[in-house]
C-alpha cells in the first residue's frame, strides 16, 4: 500500500536535504530493538553493546511499533539542514502536552496491549512530564551510543546529500526522486511522489515542499507519515551503508600500502564515498595535521579532488584513485 505525497506548484521549489542526529540516535534504538534485521550493523551492535546495558529503552521501544504510528514530536523533521542534536533536543522538550499526549495515544494504540502496561500508563496519565522523562533518555542515547560515531556517520551522511544534489542539479527533479530508493514512483500527470509503505495516505504538500533526508540506522527501510504541524519528509537509507564500519586495514591492499605508504593507503582507502578531513581522522584514528598533509599530497598526484560543500571541504576519488583503491590484495 502506497504513500502519496502531491506536489502543488509551488512544492518542487521548497525540497531541501536536512541531516538530524535526533533521527539517527531513534533509529539506533530501534536497531537495538531488532538487531537480527540490521547485518551492516553488527560491528556497531558488538562495539555498544555494553553501554546499552546501561540504558533502560523500554519506554522508547513501547513507542516503536513494529508497524503504524510512532510519536512523531520525538524525531520531528530537522529544523535546519544541519541541526545540532542540542538544538533537535530542546525543541523536543518544549512539546506541548496535549501535542504530546495524542501522539503517545495513537503509538500505543498499535500494539495490542501497550496502553494498559505500567509504562503506557505512565505515559497517558501525565504527558508533561513524559516528554521531559523521554528527552533525558534520548539525551543520555545519543551520548552513549551515537555521538561516539557521529564524525563517521556524518560524513557518510553530507557525502549522501552531496551526491544527490549533483543528481538534481544534472538531472532535474524526477531523476533525483525516482533514484533515491526503488521503493519510490513519480507520476507527472498527477505531481505526485509515491512511495510502497505499510499503509495507505495521501498527503497535499500544500506549499510546505518536502524534506529528503538519508538515515544511516533506518536502512533498509523507508519512512515517510509525518503528519501536520510537521513537515511532509521522506527518510531513506544512505548510500554506502555496506562500508560504513569497515576498519581501513581491513580494505587496504597490501600492494598500496607498499606503493604509497600505510597511512596514505589508507586515506585513499577511506573514501568510498567524499569526506572531509575531521571524519577520516577520527575514522582512521590520524591527527587531523596528518590526514590534511595526505589529502594534500593525493591531490596533487591526481588521486584526489576537492570542493566545498558548505563549512568543510569534501575529498573524493578520480578514476585513477578508483582504480588503484580497488586493486586486489597481492597474495604472497
């Protein structure tokens, strides 16, 4: 059953990429709630798994039906392209209560039960104070088990938002909407983005345009249903998810290595998809310094090529840098 999401004129002008560390840190936590489905992330799943002993999640995971309706106030679409958690955070604490208390009703709602157990009922019986209980524990989350990896997971994800506005700029429109996810169909006769969910809801964007915005945890899934005041969004897995935990001495050729030395190698490696210097640092465990002083040498050898994607400068590999990235390791 699809979603339909209806474009009206002035719609396609008001699309805009948004990256939110809030969405990744729920995401996480319902990675957690079926780590089975999630096999790119077993290495994460392995590293964190002791501090998530630490977390009590039942509250956020009663919230997380496995289908239907979760509280969209929680992980609302991002306020900005690229909202800080801390910014995400107090905008979920200043929900109002009643906002609050419908949401939790609808999410228990879906699974048989949920609203008559201790936890459902502490939710209904006082929302206020719910929606600070819930913003600590998604504070305490994100500190424990995202923010560690938020350099890597950041920079896979501006990577992700670089690609696809190059595809918009050379493509246009329906190029960009019809290869972000198989899952999704554009009809022009009617203006509308359809996307295969688990339910069926067609929304007029009605001049707000729409959020795109990749997810590192929600993979392999697709998201769409955020209902008014917010947004109309569409979350969908980033690209190069596959790599993503990939250690760098795991993917180096042994043969590179010997060509352009360990570290270089390993830089070069390192850039499955463009990154800027702070995410391959602490990625690769280098001094920034070092990193910089490598990016600078294989650029120069033709390896490499920048460009500015807002504050930072992105790396990505030329052909060559391809070709020599994913030579096979020498067997002796």
């Amino acid at each position: 059953m699809p979603y339909h999401l209806r474009f009206g004129e002035g719609d396609p002008l008001r699309i805009r990429f948004a990256i939110s560390p809030l969405w990744e840190t729920h995401s996480a936590v319902r990675v957690l709630a079926r780590p089975r489905q999630q096999v790119y992330h077993l290495p994460w799943l392995r590293r964190i798994a002791h501090r998530a002993r630490g977390l009590d999640l039942a509250p956020l995971h009663l919230l997380m039906p496995a289908r239907g309706h979760s509280p969209d106030f929680l992980y609302p679409p991002p306020i900005g392209p690229a909202a800080t958690f801390e910014e995400e955070i107090a905008a979920v604490r200043d929900t109002p209560a009643a906002l609050a208390a419908d949401d939790f009703a609808r999410a228990l709602a879906e699974t048989p039960g949920a609203a008559g157990t201790a936890e459902g009922r502490r939710l209904l019986a006082d929302p206020a104070g719910a929606v600070l209980r819930l913003a600590d524990l998604l504070e305490e989350t994100w500190e424990a088990l995202v923010a560690p990896e938020w350099p890597r997971l950041r920079a896979l994800l501006e990577a992700d938002l670089a690609y696809h506005s190059r595809r918009l700029a050379e493509g246009g429109l329906e190029r960009l909407l019809t290869e972000l996810h198989p899952s999704f169909g554009w009809t022009e006769t009617t203006a509308t983005l359809t996307v295969a969910s688990g339910t069926e809801h067609v929304r007029a964007l009605e001049g707000q345009g729409l959020v795109l915005m990749p997810s590192v945890f929600t993979w392999p899934d697709v998201i769409s249903g955020f209902d008014p005041p917010w947004q109309p969004t569409v979350v969908y897995p980033v690209r190069g998810v596959g790599g993503l935990w990939t250690e760098a001495r795991e993917r180096t050729p042994q043969a590179l290595a010997r060509l352009l030395g360990r570290a270089r190698a390993e830089v070069l490696c390192a850039l499955d998809e463009p990154a800027g210097t702070s995410a391959l640092a602490h990625r690769l465990g280098l001094a920034p310094s070092s990193v910089s002083a490598h990016l600078s040498v294989l650029r120069g050898a033709g390896l490499l090529t920048s460009r500015r994607y807002g504050h930072q400068v992105l790396y990505e590999r030329t052909p060559l840098g391809i070709a020599l990235a994913v030579s096979q390791p020498d067997t002796d």
